[in-house]
C-alpha cells in the first residue's frame, strides 16, 4: 500500500511571518502575505520537497496574540485541527518581538498535543532580533533554527531538521490524495488530464464554502455568515467514482469599485479568485437563489466565458424559495438566462449547501463538463456535419457576399475550437456564428463547455491557379 506524505504545520502568532515561510519553502505565492494581523484564516496545503524528500506543509492561521479579526476563534479551531493531524509542527516566533506570552501558551498546546516540534526563530535579519533569541531557548523545544522567511536564510537549514524528523518519503511513495497535489501547471501531463480543477466562485456569502464543505464531507474551509470570510483560495483534492477533482475555494469577488475601498487583502484575495478562474477545468458559479441572478453575478461567469472555461451556475440557498409555488423553478432560470444570455451553455443546478439537496449532481455535472471540453468531433464526421447544415442554411457574411464552407477541422481542446474553412476571405455574420455553435451543442454535445470558432480563407495551390488561367 502507498505511504500518506508527512504533513507538516507551520504554527504561530498572528503576523509573525508564517504565511511568507510558506511561500519560500513551497516556491509559490499561495499564502496572503500582509502586515495585518490575521491575514490568514484557511488553513492551506501544498506539497513541498527537499533534498529527494517530500512533505506536506500547511499554513495556518495565528493561534493566540493580538488579532482584531471578528473571525479569530474559528481561525483556532482550524489550526487546532491541523495539529492534530501533525506529523511534524514547525512553531514560527518573531525574533523582533522576542519572547512573549501568546509564543509561551502555544509551546505549552504543542507539547500536549505530543508531536515533534522545531522551533524556528524568524525575523533574525533585523538587528533588534540580535539580542532577543536566546529567550526563546527556554520554551526547552529542540531543534532551535534562524531563519528569514522573506530573504531565505537559514530556510535550508529548516528543511534538513525537518527531513531529519520526518525520515525521507519519495513524491511516488505518496497517498493517492496527496501525490502530486498542487504540482506546477504541465509538470506531469498524465496527471493533469486525470485530474479536474473546479473553481467555486461567486459574490461574497453565497455559499461558497458551505459548498465546498458539503462536497468534502469535512469542515475544510472557515463558513460563517459575515462576507469576505474566505480570503486565500483554499485548494483540495476529492476523489470521486475514481475520478479526481481539485476543489479551489476562492473569496468572494465584489465589484471593482468596492473591492479598491476593501484594502490591499481583499485586492489580493480578489486576484486569486481571478487567477482560479483561469487555473481552472470548470467554474462553478455560485448565486444566492434567495436574491436571484445580479449583474456581478453575469460580470463573473464573463471571466470565465473568456477565459475558455466550463461553466456550471449552481443556484445556492433553494431550499429558502423552493415553496414559492411550481412555476418559480422555470422563472428563475428565465431570469438567470436573461441576466447571463452569453453563458446559455452552462447548466443551472438548484441545490441547497446547507441541506445536501442535489449536492451529489454538482460533481456529476461537473465530470460532464470537464469531459465535454476535451471531445474531439473526428473530421469526416464534422465534415458530414458542415455539409448538411451549410445545404439547409448557407452561411451569412457581413459584407452578403457569396460564401461557401468548403471544410473545417477541429484545432484544439479545452475549450473545443473550429476552423472552418470558406471560398473566399471573410468572417461570419455573428448571428451565423451563433447558429453554427448552436447545431455543434446539438449535433456533438459540448454541454457546459464554450465553443471557439475561426474562419480562414482557403489556400489555393499552384495546381488550381493555373486551372483557373492565373499566373
């Protein structure tokens, strides 16, 4: 049987660099880094290796110290869980601030939870941190390390204690869920094809990460009622009927002007919802069926219609206005078509996070979708097809001249893209453009998925120019 991946959690006060810490030993900025006491709230996951080993490092939010974040408790209790499920716990002090009371608590916490710690003192760049370390000898934790997360030094010497407490567990030794989870875009195409990546966006507090919860089965993401509660896009993998699915849970995306008076953890949190949406197989739009579909709601799902990605709108909250009578099902989808006419080809799914109701169907849905984006039409099919569409319909350019669709040739994936090669140099009228994309949903499926077209002139040979009295 495979071996599960070390884990290991990096703990500590709010703000005393454990978020940059992560993003030097993982070479990724995932983490939110800011000088605001309880930027991180989530506990992230990435995998990480050093010299042949691998692990998985987990950031977490500050546990004790000064946080102002009306979230902090939760914030705990998210990194109680991941002690708990430690193999190896790295506490992370402030060298600056040298030792105070919250670094003294969480030792004590530490202790009890009976896993290996390593101290790291961080900060040791700032010469006020010179005289303040030896402090930190008496919380009695072995090994003790200097580091500076933000210029990397003494971060080497980190990762040998912490492959000296965890031993060496090669990246093909780990557990299915864990193997390769994260890896760079490209890294491994095999598994990039086996895996789907769902971004679950949407405005704040529709549910988002209720959503993400209810698929897990496990409390995995920070839920509460005030907005803006998720702020890293929070990133885990689910196997489903042997299929894998990387669920990214990302903040809540407001509109532009109010996101500028938010601050610089919202801009940032607002871009890497962003950067999901573009990282991602398939969106999964989320709307408050209680309010209906807004126009953010439609500026969204734009991001994603051109970003190429499938598209599912999950329609949250039903089971607050599923008793408004039997027709309210067919007029909210009216309306959420009307809001959102540029995305007819996304599915509309009315589920409740809080209920489980028809949760299962959003995976299911999901699977179809991402399946969608890599089919390949063969092409004397697609040529069978253009034939009989182009007998009944010719094609119409906006200049009326006189076109004819001599052949086409599928181009690529992901999203499905076309060629359609015409007599002469012109482009399709957009109306034409629509109905072509129209009978491909209807002849080949596509569900979910976005439909690219191009039109080129035809080349003509040597061969046919002198059949024609050229020169």
């Amino acid at each position: 049987m495979p071996r599960k991946i070390p884990s290991v959690v990096l703990v500590g006060r709010p703000n005393v660099g454990k978020s940059t810490l992560f993003n030097k030993i993982t070479g990724a900025r995932r983490a939110i880094v800011a000088p605001v006491a309880g930027t991180t709230r989530d506990s992230l996951a990435r995998p990480a290796v050093w010299q042949g080993a691998s692990f998985q490092l987990f950031d977490t939010g500050g546990l004790y110290g000064a946080s102002e974040d009306p979230l902090h408790d939760l914030v705990v209790v998210q990194g109680q869980r991941a002690i708990v499920g430690a193999d190896l716990l790295v506490l992370v002090v402030d060298g600056r601030d040298g030792l105070v009371s919250g670094d003294e608590t969480i030792a004590r916490e530490l202790r009890q939870a009976n896993r290996p710690v390593i101290l790291a003192i961080n900060k040791i760049d700032d010469k006020r941190a010179r005289h303040a370390t030896m402090d930190f000898y008496t919380l009695g934790i072995e090994p003790v390390v200097e580091i500076s997360a933000e210029h990397g030094t003494g971060v080497g010497d980190l990762l040998d204690e912490i492959v000296k407490k965890i031993g060496k567990h090669p990246a093909a030794d780990a557990d299915e869920d864990d193997a390769g989870a994260d890896q760079p875009a490209g890294s491994d195409e095999a598994a990039a094809a086996a895996e789907t990546s769902i971004a679950i966006v949407g405005r704040p507090n529709v549910g988002k990460s209720s959503l993400v919860n209810r698929l897990l089965h496990a409390e995995r993401v920070l839920v509460s009622e005030m907005p803006g509660t998720t702020r890293d896009a929070i990133d885990t993998v689910l196997t489903w009927h042997q299929r894998r699915f990387r669920i990214v849970d990302t903040a809540g995306m407001r509109r532009p002007g109010r996101v500028r008076t938010g601050g610089a953890v919202e801009l940032v949190s607002v871009a890497g919802a962003k950067r999901a949406i573009f990282e991602a197989d398939v969106v999964a739009l989320v709307i408050d069926a209680s309010e209906g579909a807004k126009d953010h709601d439609a500026a969204i799902g734009g991001e994603a219609d051109r970003a190429g990605r499938g598209v599912v709108i999950l329609a949250n909250k039903w089971d607050l206005v599923k008793e408004r009578g039997p027709d309210f099902s067919k007029i909210f989808d009216d309306e959420t078509r009307r809001h959102m006419r540029f995305l007819d080809y996304a599915p509309i799914l009315h589920i409740s996070a809080l209920t489980g109701e028809r949760a299962p169907k959003v995976l299911e849905t999901i699977d179809k979708i991402a399946d969608s984006r890599r089919k390949r039409v063969p092409t004397p099919a697609l040529n069978k097809f253009v034939e009989a569409v182009t007998a009944a319909n010719p094609p119409i350019s906006p200049g009326r001249k006189h076109v004819r669709i001599m052949y086409a040739a599928q181009v690529g994936v992901a999203p499905p893209s076309f060629v359609f090669f015409t007599n002469v140099a012109t482009t399709f009228h957009f109306s034409y453009q629509r109905f072509l994309i129209n009978k491909l949903r209807e002849q080949f499926g596509f569900e979910g998925t976005p439909i690219r077209i191009q039109v080129r002139r035809r080349k003509t040979t040597d061969k046919q120019r002198r059949a024609r009295g050229g020169r």
